[in-house]
C-alpha cells in the first residue's frame, strides 16, 4: 500500500516504486518500469527484454530535508533500424544525472540567484549549475517567436575595466533583446544583420543608436531603408562633459577666493535642478554668481535639455534652431565645439526630433545588465553573459515554481 501511494506521488509515467532505501542523509528509491521497452527511434517494442541492462542513480527533488535519488533499470537495445542504446523516458533526458523536474527547479532558482549559490543549497557543483541553466536558457530561446521589429535600438556596455565592449542590440517597441555581441566595431556586429537577412533588414525603419561611426557605417550598409536617429541622452552627455571642461578652465583662471566656490561642484552643474536639496541649490546659486561663464552654460544646458521635450515635431525643430543661435552668441570655447558637433550630427538629430525616438529602453538595459554582472561578480564567460542576458529579458514573466 505504502510503495502504491508513493508511485502516484511520484508521477513517473508507466513506473512504479519495488523499494525505498533509506541511506544517511539520502533516500534512495527503487524504481522498475512497467511496459517493455521501445526503440526510441522508431518505436519498436522488445517483448522479450535484452539481457543487458544497467541500474543507473538519477537524482530528484528532494524531500523533508533528505536529498532524493532514483534507481532506475535500463536496457539496451540493439535495434535493426540502426538505433544502439539505451531505452528513454519521457521524465528523464537521454544521458543525464537529473530527473526534467529537477532540472527545471535549478533551472527556475538560476533566474533569480548566483550559480553559486544555488550549487550551495542543491549541494552540487557550480559547473553542473552552470550547464543546467545554459540548457535551460538555449531551450527557452528555442521556443519563442522570432521578432521582426521596425524599429532597433544599437547601445555599448562595458563589460570589464579598460576598452573591453559588448553591443546590445535591441527592439524597443518588442521590448527584446535581440542580439549581444562582443566588442563594438563594424567587424563584430555585420554578422547580425547578414544572419538576419535582407528582408528582414529592410523592415526596420528607424535605428537609434549614439554618435558612434562603427554603428553608422554597419547600419547605412545593410538597413537601408531604415534613418538613423541620434539618441539625446548620449548628446547630453556630450554637452555635460563640455560643461565640466569649461568649470576646470575657470576654477584654474580664477583667484583664490573664487576657487573655494568650485570644490564640490562638479555634479552640481550636471544635476538636474529639481534634484538637488535645499544646501545643494545655495551652494550652486553662490557659484553662478561668481561665475558668468558658467551662469550662461547652465541656462543653455536647461534648454537643451527642454528641446527633446516639445509636445509636436515641429515645436522641437523649432527649439533646436533656436538653440543652436543662442548658444553660437555666448562665444564659449567649450559650448562652441559642442555645437559644432551638432552641426555635424544635425541630419541624424533631426531625425530624432521628428520621431520623437530615443535610446531610453536601452539604458535602461544597460542599467539591468549591470546589476547582472554585479550579481555574479563578472563573467568570465561571455557566451554565458549573452545568455543570462536574454533569460533577464526576453524571458520576463517569471512563473512560481509550483506552476509547471
């Protein structure tokens, strides 16, 4: 009666339990399977059973604290189709240790934790974690639908110290990554569009990216019916670092009492100013006082901020003309080379605008991807980065284990 019950709690299809062992910190039950066996190939059943056969130890979820092993007999076939193995079973994956349920409890705990520590608490090596969960991933990958966005997002990440790159390619309106590729130059990433092919190319339509030449040249070659649309976060970013070089210049031309004013004030300039506290917003006001120069690049910064703002297409163009005026009569240095560069980016900036597109769901990627990284404290491994990369994103509902 009690082998009975525990054949229906195991839920092994065309199985059931002969014994039940139990050995130190481990059970160990006996497993026999009812039918005879079949040629996995061509389905074939053997009513008379081969003599050789083998018992092999597969682990399952554990249970009440005890880690959980089956002994299952398994023959070998010698088929006359050209098959020459052993028999399969629907709840055990041909030359694993592990029974599919289990395999998918690893799988379901690497989402959401180090392949460290889940080696830890299954008491197994973080290699066998390691290769579990890249199955999974692969497996997942395999099963979804393929996108074909019109619209693609090309971002960089830093992977390690120093000039070390991946690219992230992505579609912002699928929210999906679509590719991770290392490194950043033309080289590494026209193998993702050739893989692509040209009819899928050509339905992309618009392609955000930052000011990067690689990404430009890659993109004209082979989407070429896609703009290109500068992204403003990355042009912000540009017209920040004009700002700091221009408070180096006059914290250094300045006297001994005005450089007391730039200590501690770098961020202060770059900070938006509904973020800053009460302390913060004095301190920057004393600064501006003192300093014309950078009085004049705040406001202008605020304004390039607002022209990305603009309710219509036509409001932002507006304001970008605009801009570029006002920031050409101020006869700063640093500001006059950061709108050269507008100048020359004006085609791709103007795209933007019209569109209204941005790079946004890619820094925010970015943003996630290094929380992965720091999770794990780096991987050493990219094609193994890729992956959990893809397993973050494209697999987004995250289901209860209990769930199936």
């Amino acid at each position: 009666m009690e082998l009975k019950l525990l054949t229906k709690l195991l839920e092994l299809p065309g199985c059931v339990v002969k014994d039940i062992i139990f050995q130190g910190d481990e059970i160990l039950i006996a497993v026999e399977v009812e039918d005879f066996p079949v040629c996995p190939k061509c389905g074939q059943v053997y009513i008379k059973a081969p003599k050789d056969s083998r018992t092999q130890k597969v682990e399952d979820l554990s249970v009440f604290g005890r880690r959980c092993f089956l002994l299952v007999k398994k023959y070998r076939i010698d088929c006359d189709c050209g098959y020459c193995g052993t028999e399969h079973h629907q709840w055990l994956d041909p030359y694993q240790r592990f029974t599919v349920r289990y395999r998918k409890w690893i799988y379901s705990f690497c989402k959401r934790m180090t392949g460290i520590d889940v080696a830890r608490i299954f008491g197994i090596s973080k290699h066998t974690v390691y290769r579990l969960d890249k199955e999974g991933i692969e497996e997942e990958l395999v099963s979804q639908d393929a996108v074909k966005p019109r619209r693609i997002s090309i971002d960089e990440i830093s992977r390690k110290k120093g000039h070390n790159y991946a690219t992230i390619i992505s579609a912002p309106d699928e929210k999906k990554v679509l590719e991770v590729v290392k490194g950043r130059k033309s080289e590494d990433i026209a193998p993702f569009f050739k893989g692509k092919g040209i009819q899928w190319c050509k339905n992309v339509q618009a392609v955000t990216m930052y000011a990067w030449l690689a990404f430009r040249k890659t993109v004209r070659k082979y989407c070429t019916e896609s703009i290109i649309c500068f992204d403003h976060f990355h042009l912000a970013q540009h017209f920040s670092k004009a700002i700091d070089q221009l408070r180096v210049q006059e914290a250094k031309n300045g006297s001994k009492e005005e450089k007391e004013f730039f200590k501690g004030t770098r961020w202060l300039l770059l900070k938006r100013p509904e973020k800053l506290n009460e302390k913060q917003q004095t301190t920057l006001d004393e600064l501006l006082k003192v300093n014309m120069k950078l009085y004049k690049a705040y406001l202008l910064r605020d304004e390039f901020r607002q022209i990305f703002d603009g309710p219509s297409v036509h409001s932002r163009l507006v304001r970008q003309t605009n801009w570029k005026k006002r920031a050409k009569e101020v006869h700063i240095s640093q500001i006059t080379e950061f709108v050269k560069k507008i100048e020359r980016w004006e085609p791709y900036i103007r795209n933007a605008l019209r569109g209204n597109y941005s790079n946004s769901f890619a820094e925010g990627l970015n943003t996630k991807i290094r929380v992965i990284q720091r999770m794990a404290y780096g991987y050493k491994n990219f094609d193994y980065l890729r992956l959990k990369i893809f397993q973050q994103f494209n697999s987004r509902e995250i289901k209860s284990l209990f769930d199936g």
